[in-house]
C-alpha cells in the first residue's frame, strides 16, 4: 500500500502570461503540440479518474488508503483546474484546442456508460502512463532542458504529484475488483487504452500543427523523432514500461520512485512554492 504522506497536495497557482511562446519546448512545434495536446485531456480526463475512485470511497476500510484516496482526489483537481488555466494560453494562441476538449469529454462520458470496475480499471491504466511519463520527465534532464522555464514547471509540478499518487488507482482496484476477474480486467483495459492513448494524443498532435502551420515542418518532425524515440527517447521509454503492467504480480510501487520524488519535493520547496 502506498504511504499517505508521500501524497501531497499542492497549489501552485501557475500564471500562463501573454508572452509564453507557443512553441515552448526547444522552439519544435511538434515537440510542444505533444505535450500541449495531453494537456488537453487533462481536464475531463482527469475528472473521470477521481470519479472512477471515489465510486468505490464506501468499499475501502482501510483508513491509509482513504486518506490516499482523499489526497489522490485534491492533487488530480488541481491538476484539472490548472490545465483549464493551460488550454486557455492554448487557445489565446490560436491553436483552438475546443473541438479537441470536446472530442476528450466524449469519449469520456462514452467511458462512463461502462461498468464500474472498467472504468476504475481504465483509470488505472493511464495512470500507469502518466507514472511513466512522470519517471522520464522528473529522471532525466534532457526531457525538459531546452523548455521554457515557466511551463516546464508545470509539467514537472504534474510529474511529481503522478508519481507520488501513482498506486492510489490500483490498491483501489485491488481491494474492490480482486483476483483473476480484476487482473483480466485491467489487462483489458491497458490493452484498450494503451492503443486509444497512442492514438488519440497523435491526432492532437496532428490537430494543434495544423492550427499552428507546422504540419509540414519536416526538420521539425525529424527532431521530434529523435527526441521521442530515440534519444532522450521520451515515449519510447514510457512504451517500454508498458509490458510489466501484465505481470499478475504486478504494483506500481515495483519501479522505485520515492529518492526521485524526494528530489523534486525540495525543488518545489525552492522553486516554486517561495516564487
Ligand atoms: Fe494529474
Ligand atoms: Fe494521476
């Protein structure tokens, strides 16, 4: 089980002013669409997870998960409520992420027409991508060294937080949908997700170079290529994380993230929470 005081919440108040580039990381349109079109799912999305947990608040009688799940709920609303402030800059930019929310909180309110434990299920899935995009991001310096300072921030705000809460999800799965139907469940839901998520955050890609110009910015895509899949490697490295996730024995907690997250607690402290 996870720790309750690994999971913190906390307020950033991050400001999104005027002048932030709209090409935020290392001036590559298609390296910054990437993340800004996540950001896009954020806010439904991440209403779904809290709501896909708490469905189950009166199953847990375990007072340590409680208080995880009572934590998880704050972190992940503010998360929400800080990508509204995100897609907003988005959209002051012209890159018009409207139609893409939209699309977002469809297949979201799809999501929630299934069975309970599906959609717990799900939940844990991308949290088990956002933990691994989370341990890029926060492990290795390259993921963000040629981003603007001010959004970098907020990426790794969100990192530190999904790795602190990373098996909230799952130890709710656990206690409520156990044994052989909840393992065959989740590994469902990876399959399925994991293929919907590819999908869905390339076509955002897609979408926010088409509202920018850069559709066609072949250097661009040559760039991103390499920091995706080759080196730093950023997606190809979260991919690589995937099969573990079908191991019955399987928990979060397997990958060791706390010195990391220790790390970037202080950095916060410094950087962020004084600012
Ligand atoms: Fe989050
Ligand atoms: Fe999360």
């Amino acid at each position: 089980m996870s720790d309750s005081h690994n999971i913190t919440p906390r307020d950033p108040g991050f400001e999104f002013s005027d002048d932030l580039p709209v090409n935020w990381h290392s001036a590559n349109p298609v390296i910054s669409h990437m993340y800004n079109g996540l950001s896009v799912t954020f806010p439904d999305g991440e209403k779904f997870f809290v709501d896909s947990v708490r469905h189950f608040r009166d199953e847990i009688t375990d007072p340590n998960l409680a208080e995880d799940v009572r934590r998880f709920t704050i972190q992940e609303n503010i998360h929400s409520r800080e990508h509204v402030a995100y897609n907003k800059y988005l959209a002051a930019n012209g890159l018009r992420p409207e139609p893409l929310e939209a699309g977002v909180r469809f297949g979201m309110n799809l999501s929630r027409k299934l069975p309970k434990r599906m959609q717990l299920a799900i939940t844990c899935a991308i949290e088990h991508f956002t933990a691994l995009f989370a341990e890029v991001l926060l492990s290795d310096p390259r993921a963000l060294e040629n981003a603007h300072p001010d959004i970098a921030n907020i990426w790794r705000w969100h990192a530190m937080e999904e790795s602190e809460h990373k098996a909230v999800a799952f130890d709710v799965s656990k206690t409520v949908d156990p044994g052989v139907g909840g393992y065959l469940r989740r590994c469902l839901a990876m399959t399925v997700t994991a293929i919907n998520f590819n999908l869905i955050s390339f076509f955002h890609v897609l979408y926010l170079l088409k509202q920018s110009g850069d559709l066609f910015n072949r250097s661009a895509w040559a760039e991103a290529m390499a920091y995706f899949w080759g080196k730093p490697g950023v997606w190809r490295r979260v991919l690589a994380g995937i099969p573990t996730y079908y191991r019955p024995s399987f928990h979060p907690n397997d990958r060791d993230t706390d010195a990391l997250v220790k790390k970037w607690r202080a950095w916060y402290a410094d950087a962020v929470q004084t600012s």
